[in-house]
C-alpha cells in the first residue's frame, strides 16, 4: 500500500491559502504587505526617496549628485539641459545608482577591502591630475566631493572596483589563439591594418598672427640662410627662434608624421620631400616653416605582433562589458528594489 502524499497535500493546501489570501479577499497576509508597502511609500514621499535597493533608501540627493558628475564628466551642467530631456537622463543614472548599491552591498557583504597600498596609488593617481592643490580643491567642489572624506570615498570606489574585477575575472580571460584569429578575420578590411606612409621631421616656425607678415618672411628666410650656410644649426635655431611651444626644446623634432594628421598646406609641402633634405621657407595657414625630413615610411600592411596587445585589449574590455552586465542582470534579479518615479 502506498503511503499517502502529505507533502503535496500540505503545498497545495499553501499553495490555495496564498491565493485566497493575496487574491481572492483582503486576508492578514494581504493586509500585512499592503501596510508595509503603504509605510515606504509615506517614508519615500517624506525624506524624498527615489529608490529602495535591499531595503536601503537612494535618496533624491544622491541621485542628483551622480546626475550632476555625469553631466560633469562630459562637459555639461544640469540647468543646460530641458526639463524633459533631464528627467530621462535621471531615470538612466538612477538605474547606474542602483547598480553601484548593490555592487557596494556586496562588496560590503563580503568584507571586502582593496590592499592600502593599492588605495594609495589610486588616490595618488586621481591627485596628480591636478597641477595644485587649490585646483584639486576646486574641481573637488565641482563635482561635490566632500574632502574631509576624499580619500575614504575614493577608497571605497577602488574597493569596489576591485570586488567586482574579481568577481568577473574567469570570464574575461582572452587566450592568444582568440586573439590571432581575431586578426585573421578583420585584416581584410584593411581599417587599423595598414600603416599609412609616414614621415619624421622637424621644423622651425613664426606665426603670423598679428603679427607683420613681411618682417616675419624676412626672418624666416635669414635663418633659412644661416642653416645652409652653416652658420647656426638646425637645432639652435629652433631652440632660439621657433614659435612652436611643443617642439621648440627638443629642437622642432615632430617625430614621424602621418598625412592626415596635419594640415593639408603643411603636408603638401613635407610628404613631397625626399629624406634628409631641407624646405624653402613656407607658407601655411598660421605661418612660416622651414622642415627639414629626416626619414620616410611608406605604406604598408601591419604585423600581427604590433597590434597584438591592442587586440586583446578590445576584446577584454568588449567581454568585460558583456561580463558585467550578465553579472547586474544576476544580482539585480535576487535584489528587492522599489521605485518611486514620482519623487525623480
């Protein structure tokens, strides 16, 4: 005789409470959730809350100073924007919000903390950007970090940073045999996989802005003179006269040139040139020039060995991308979030 199946009999018998319960009439259980649910949303409308993440509150404030740095970081203010236009793109950053708390939640879950001196390092690395500290301050300010607790903020966005690094880390690994065949399979195409010709050179220059244009060529071509007649060298000249603030220390050394990288009436003028020769005194668009080239490259087909390493970096950092977003899909699915877009 088979023994009677109490266990399915007690499920359904759950199973049926829960829909009459939920459902069917407004029982204890039903009563129970709709408070709850009626006690965060009275909470959200009275400390302005945006959002709910693991039963941690994201406030209207900290979403409008994470809108306030991604509009920072590219060049924009808040009161630039429309209204309309501003709403969507505080939807968008509240959900990159979300993403942090609950990456943050975790890292802090764990314990996690990055090594001090790999905190130091990014601290250090995020200080040196700035040429003082009245300018770090100022920036600080701008992007409305607090420095009585900058190093503690940094240091948990490094930690954080790390947490997730590891966590994604199996599953970004690129093998070398990934790599050269995807080389073999974009070469064709030609784009990334030719060296355009090439020429290294180095110049002297005078503007011509505001500036006399005739006592400018008159100098222009006296040194000019001095250089084939060998009473100064190329790289004194440069050094004393050249208006270049980039190149005129080093000598007016440009390094090697592509075409499309310099103005046209500039590389008419050095790509016709053999190597190891000297131009008149010429005339561009902002002022006088003598070049002199030093070597010439012409086109050619890329090695594999050269754009090697830049290969495997796209395709990490592709797969990284794709990692971390297979990873929030998965945290968020088992995390409790409440919106409340009508505080946003």
């Amino acid at each position: 005789m088979k023994q009677f199946p109490w266990r399915i009999v007690l499920y359904l018998v759950f199973l049926g409470y829960l829909f009459v319960d939920l459902k069917a009439c407004n029982g204890p259980l039903k009563r129970a959730i709709s408070k709850r649910s009626d006690v965060a949303r009275e909470d959200a409308a009275k400390y302005k809350w945006v959002a709910i993440v693991n039963q941690e509150p994201v406030s209207y404030r900290q979403l409008e100073v994470a809108v306030f740095r991604h509009l920072y970081q590219r060049g924009k203010a808040p009161e630039e924007i429309p209204e309309a236009n501003l709403k969507m793109i505080r939807r968008a950053v509240l959900q990159s919000l979300i993403n942090e708390t609950i990456v943050r939640q975790h890292a802090d879950g764990d314990g996690y903390e990055a090594p001090a001196e790999e905190v130091d390092a990014f601290v250090s690395r995020w200080i040196s950007q700035f040429a003082s500290g009245t300018e770090m301050a100022k920036r600080s300010i701008e992007q409305r970090l607090e420095d009585s607790g900058l190093r503690e903020e940094l240091g948990r966005i490094w930690s954080h940073k790390k947490w997730l690094e590891q966590r994604i880390a199996p599953g970004i690994d690129v093998t070398d045999e990934e790599v050269r065949a995807w080389f073999d399979a974009n070469r064709e195409t030609g784009e990334g996989f030719t060296e355009p010709e090439k020429v290294r050179a180095r110049h002297i220059f005078l503007s011509t802005v505001e500036t006399d244009d005739e006592t400018r060529e008159t100098l222009i071509r006296d040194l000019h003179r001095q250089i084939v007649e060998k009473e100064s060298t190329f790289e004194e000249i440069a050094k004393t006269y050249s208006e270049d603030p980039k190149t005129k220390k080093i000598g007016g050394d440009l390094n090697w040139l592509a075409r499309d990288r310099v103005p046209d009436d500039f590389s008419e003028v050095v790509f016709a040139m053999d190597p190891e020769t000297l131009s008149e005194p010429f005339r561009t668009g902002i002022g006088w020039h003598i070049v002199e080239v030093l070597e010439k490259q012409a086109e050619r087909p890329v090695d594999f060995k050269e754009v090697e390493a830049e290969i495997r970096d796209h395709l990490e950092n592709q797969r990284t991308e794709d990692t971390v977003k297979v990873l929030l899909e998965k945290l968020r699915s088992v995390a409790n979030i409440r919106l409340f877009p009508e505080n946003i």
